[in-house]
C-alpha cells in the first residue's frame, strides 16, 4: 500500500477551508443528465497526462444521482470501465476492521481496554503488554508504519506471501515512535495486528469474518478481500503513470495487507456501506458503538476510529455538518469517500491508477454536485472543469530565474521545472500537494496560479535576509508550504556514469562524468543534459528527479526517474547495465 497520510493531511486542508454553508436554489433531482453533462465536462478538461479511469457515484440519501464509470478497466483488452467494476480500495478497509472490531466486542469475543500480548501469545510481551486494542483503532500505538519500519520493504516483503505471524515479525521488534497513546502516528502495522487478533478470536479468517458481520447484513455481493488468486469478475487492471503513458502496476501480495488494504468493491457497495455509518443503531452496530467509533480521539484533531470526521459550522454557527472523509490506494488504485451524517450525501471516487488525484477529484466534483444541483454552497466554489487559466506576459528571464530546486524545512525537494513548453511544480515535499505534479502558470513576474483551482497560488521570491529564492505556495491568504532554492551539492559523481536501461521503454542510455559533472547523453531524445548533483544519489534535470538505488553491495543498481507524466511515488526504473 502506498502510504495513504498524506490524503488525510489534505483533507485537513480542504476541510479548514469549508467554512461557510449555505441555502440556494431548490435541489436537482436523480438521474438529472444536467449534472452528468456537467461531470463529463469536468473530466474532459484534464489534461492527457492526467486522464481519469475510474467510477464516481454521487448520491444523497436513498437517491443515486451519478453512478458511471470512466477510461480504460483493461487497456489491453479495451475493456470499458463501469457502473459494476471492482477496485482495490486500499486503506478504506480500515475502517471495515474498525467496524468488525467493534461487532466482536459487542458480541463478547473482543474486549477493547485488552492488551495485543491478551490475543496473540508469540508477540513479543515488551510491547505487546503496553499496546491495547483501542491503541491499534487510535494509530496511537507508537508502531511506525510499514516503510518507515522497514526501509527495504517495496522490494523484499510487499510481494511475496507472508502469514499473519510472518507479517507481523517484520514490525514487532521495530522501536516505538512514542509511548502508545501518547500521540498519533499513522500505522498500516497496527491493523495488520487487528486482523490477526480477529482471526485468533474468532476462530476464522478475516474474509470470513467481514462475510458474515457486514458484507452479508448489507447486502455488499460484490465486495471481497483481494487473495492474489481468486478470480473475480470485472475487477479492472490497476495501472501507474509512465513515460510512455499508463503502464501496469507492480505486483502487491495481498496476505501484506491484511486487515488494513485488502478488499475488492464497487462504487455501489461503497455506496450500500456508508449508508450503515449514519449514528442509527442497525444489523451491523449499535448506536452507542457508533458513537464510539466516531468520537474524536483527540480534542484538537479530527481523527477518529472510523476516519477523518470534520464537524463544519454553518447557518452562521447555529448548524453544524458532519462530514466523513476516507481515502487509501495500493498498487494500481486509489479511493475516495466522502459522506455526511445529516444530509446522507455520498461522495465515491475509485479509479484504477494509482496515483489519481481521488482526493480533489472529489472536491471538485463534490461542489459541482452539492452547489449546483442540490443547491448547498460550502466555501468558495471549485472551478467547474480543470482547464487552466491563460498565463501573463511575464518575462522569459523571470521564468528561467524561478526554474530549479527547492528544498523544504524538512530536507525533501520540489522543482520548478520546464515541460512541454508549460511549467511544473514536481513535490517531494511532506504536503499532499507536493506529492503531484502541479502546473504553475504565470500571473505576474514570481506570481503563479497553482494547478487549477484558483484559491492556489505560488510565489517565488528574494528572502529579505540573505536573497535566496523562496518558493511559497498558499490558499487563499493562508500560506502552507514553503521551501528555499537548493544550490547544487559538492560530491563525487564518478560512480554514477555508466549505461542505464530503462525497465518501461527497452532503451539504453550513457550517463558520463567529467570535470564538469554528471551528464546524461541524448536522454529521452533530448540534446545531452547536465544532471544537477542535489544530495547523496539524489540529481535534478531540467524535467524533474533522479533518484540512484544501491546493490546490496553498496554499488549502483540503478534509478528511479520522476516527471509529470510518471507517478511521482515509484516513478520510472532504470537498471544500470555491468560494465
């Protein structure tokens, strides 16, 4: 699973910024083709590099609104998506085993306040006795997550088979982040454990358990836990950005996912599920777990056992909308849900490449929804499509002083950099809006608009102090990203040249060294071009990033290249060939 914090932090961002709510026109009604003619619009103006493949489904209470499929469910076969496709939904499992936990401490087979040593004898008990299961629900533990407990672990663990003891020996003896309960860490590991703990309890595996005490009371036929063997109708093929345009994604064993990104769903299942997380006591949980499984885990931030839960104010502060916001992604996919707990409305985007931008998509096609059709405007409008607004006569010296790296206060890099004649912000940064290629269009000289929502804005800027560019991205007023020009670093490149094969497109590229420093010879059909030293195996180009990875020998096995066109996560592999 890709690590899915950074669509939470994001949904922070957007929902700090729902502000205001308010009554206009009298609401649309179901199956209206004015709002799917207004959809398609939205989704035609991406751009090519950005196409949406997926299903949306809009709907408010009983009402279905949209429910449509979009893009390619297998490419290679030119198969249609649809209403009736499965995606892998990632990290919104989690709030099945949330659910599933709370069902089995209803029914006296779990108790909560119960340590992970209580369930689980071979864990070890220095941690084990500290952790319970209420810590695990909260990511509280102090467990880090997977990646950050194991460097190495897209390459030696996520595709292979692991049981349940295998899987959690990876993390076990891994050191805390914190003292368990002292404070949030977002952690994947946490509900591995939960789903071993389920399955020790109840004497059956996690599929079993999820079949009988939620899909079957809701009627959920067409959701199943992913086994990497089972073959499951019009389950569509996940897929990556590349350099040659989609490709398909890497293999992820799905016995790594367990409990917390291994299920299979539709849009209308999703749709069948959410309706059950309303604060009613129903088949599936009482009221009084509800409440539990949505009660804020601390005062001041809006996580809660089953999601992000923002509570928005409106009808100048006499109301208050309650607004639940789920994402997660995993190799070839991404998900998004959102719903309300007053008006029932269901916002549900799944796509079948995995680094979809499903939060904004949801966003955007949200406030096209709520605003204009059903007549409720929360904050400022989205734009209604993503075409981007027409760049200012800025000049060309301006744009050539602002292209370049930009390192932020945490040591990770953006770049400003030049492509197909328009610029891009490329993020490396800790912001979800850094991880996503950008395009920056000039408004004034250092003054850019954002991708293309206008409440965004970049500026690059002298610092006042010493004349370093800086590079400050806000909303609005509000500023929340900043980073400084990164001048090239003083290294070695020696042990960089050498010729590189490119996994996607089977061609060889040269990448020499000299006393002027590294270049990459007729790379990707451009003239030869200087590679910009930026830390240890990491080099900037003038279209994005090169990142080197090591044999276990200590030697260079070769790169990962990152542009706007490839998912800035995996980005593109190069494998340097044996001298």
């Amino acid at each position: 699973m890709k690590p899915s914090v950074r669509l939470v932090v994001f949904a922070i961002l957007i929902a700090r910024a729902m502000l205001s709510l308010g009554w206009a026109s009298p609401p649309g009604s179901p199956n209206d083709p004015r709002l799917e003619e207004m959809i398609d619009r939205y989704f035609d103006s991406f751009p090519a590099h950005e196409r949406f493949s997926g299903v949306v489904l809009l709907a408010r209470g009983d009402d279905i609104f949209l429910h449509k499929g979009y893009g390619q469910a297998s490419l290679e076969f030119g198969v249609a998506n649809g209403p009736a496709s499965r995606f892998q939904i990632g990290s919104i499992t989690k709030a099945f085993t949330a659910m599933l936990v709370l069902r089995m401490a209803e029914r006296g087979v779990l108790r909560l306040d119960a340590t992970v040593s209580d369930y689980l004898p071979y864990y070890p008990e220095k941690t084990g006795r500290r952790i319970t299961i209420g810590h695990l629900l909260s990511h509280t533990s102090g467990i880090p997550h997977h990646i950050d407990a194991v460097p190495d672990y897209w390459m030696s663990h996520d595709k292979y088979f692991h049981t349940p003891k295998e899987l959690l020996r990876l993390f076990w003896n891994t050191p805390l982040a914190h003292e368990p309960g002292a404070r949030f860490t977002y952690s994947s590991p946490g509900f591995y454990i939960l789903g071993a703990i389920l399955e020790r309890a109840a004497n059956k595996s996690y599929a079993e358990i999820l079949q009988e005490h939620l899909l079957a009371p809701l009627g959920m036929n067409e959701t199943r836990v992913e086994n990497n063997h089972t073959v499951a109708s019009r389950t569509a093929t996940g897929y990556r950005r590349g350099l040659s345009g989609l490709v398909r994604a890497g293999i992820e064993d799905k016995s790594t996912a367990l409990a917390a990104g291994d299920m299979v769903s539709t849009a209308s299942d999703l749709y069948l599920w959410q309706k059950a997380l309303n604060l009613k006591g129903d088949a599936v949980l009482t009221a009084e777990s509800k409440e539990r499984l949505f009660k804020l885990i601390f005062p001041d931030r809006p996580m809660t056992w089953g999601g992000p839960v923002f509570r928005i104010p409106y009808d100048e502060g006499r109301k208050t909308m309650t607004l639940c916001q789920l994402g997660g992604s995993s190799a070839g996919y991404a998900a998004h849900l959102g719903h309300t707990f007053e008006e029932g409305i269901c916002i549900i985007v799944l796509s079948n490449v995995q680094d979809a931008d499903v939060q904004r998509i949801g966003d955007d096609i949200g406030d096209i929804f709520l605003r204009r059709r059903l007549g409720i405007a929360v904050g400022p409008a989205a734009p209604p499509t993503r075409t981007l607004p027409a760049p200012a006569e800025v000049p060309a010296a301006d744009i050539e002083t602002c292209l370049g790296f930009y390192r932020h206060g945490d040591g990770t890099l953006s770049a400003v950099v030049r492509d197909e004649g328009r610029l891009y912000l490329l993020g490396r940064g800790s912001d979800n809006i850094f991880q996503r290629a950008q395009a920056l269009t000039p408004q004034a000289p250092g003054l850019f608009h954002l991708g293309h929502h206008p409440d965004f804005r970049c500026r690059v800027a002298p610092d006042d102090a010493d004349g370093t560019l800086v590079l400050t991205a806000r909303r609005g007023e509000r500023v929340f990203a900043s980073a400084r020009k990164a001048a090239a670093a003083d290294m070695p490149v020696g042990e960089y040249a050498g010729y590189y094969a490119s996994v996607e497109l089977q061609k060889t590229f040269r990448f020499s060294a000299s006393g002027a420093g590294l270049t990459a010879e007729k790379f990707l059909g451009e003239a030869d071009l200087p590679l910009i030293p930026l830390a240890p195996d990491l080099f900037g180009w003038e279209r994005g990033f090169i990142d080197f990875t090591r044999d276990r020998d200590g030697s260079i096995s070769g790169f990962k290249l990152t542009t706007k066109d490839t998912d800035l996560y995996f980005g593109s592999l190069f494998v340097k060939k044996d001298p």
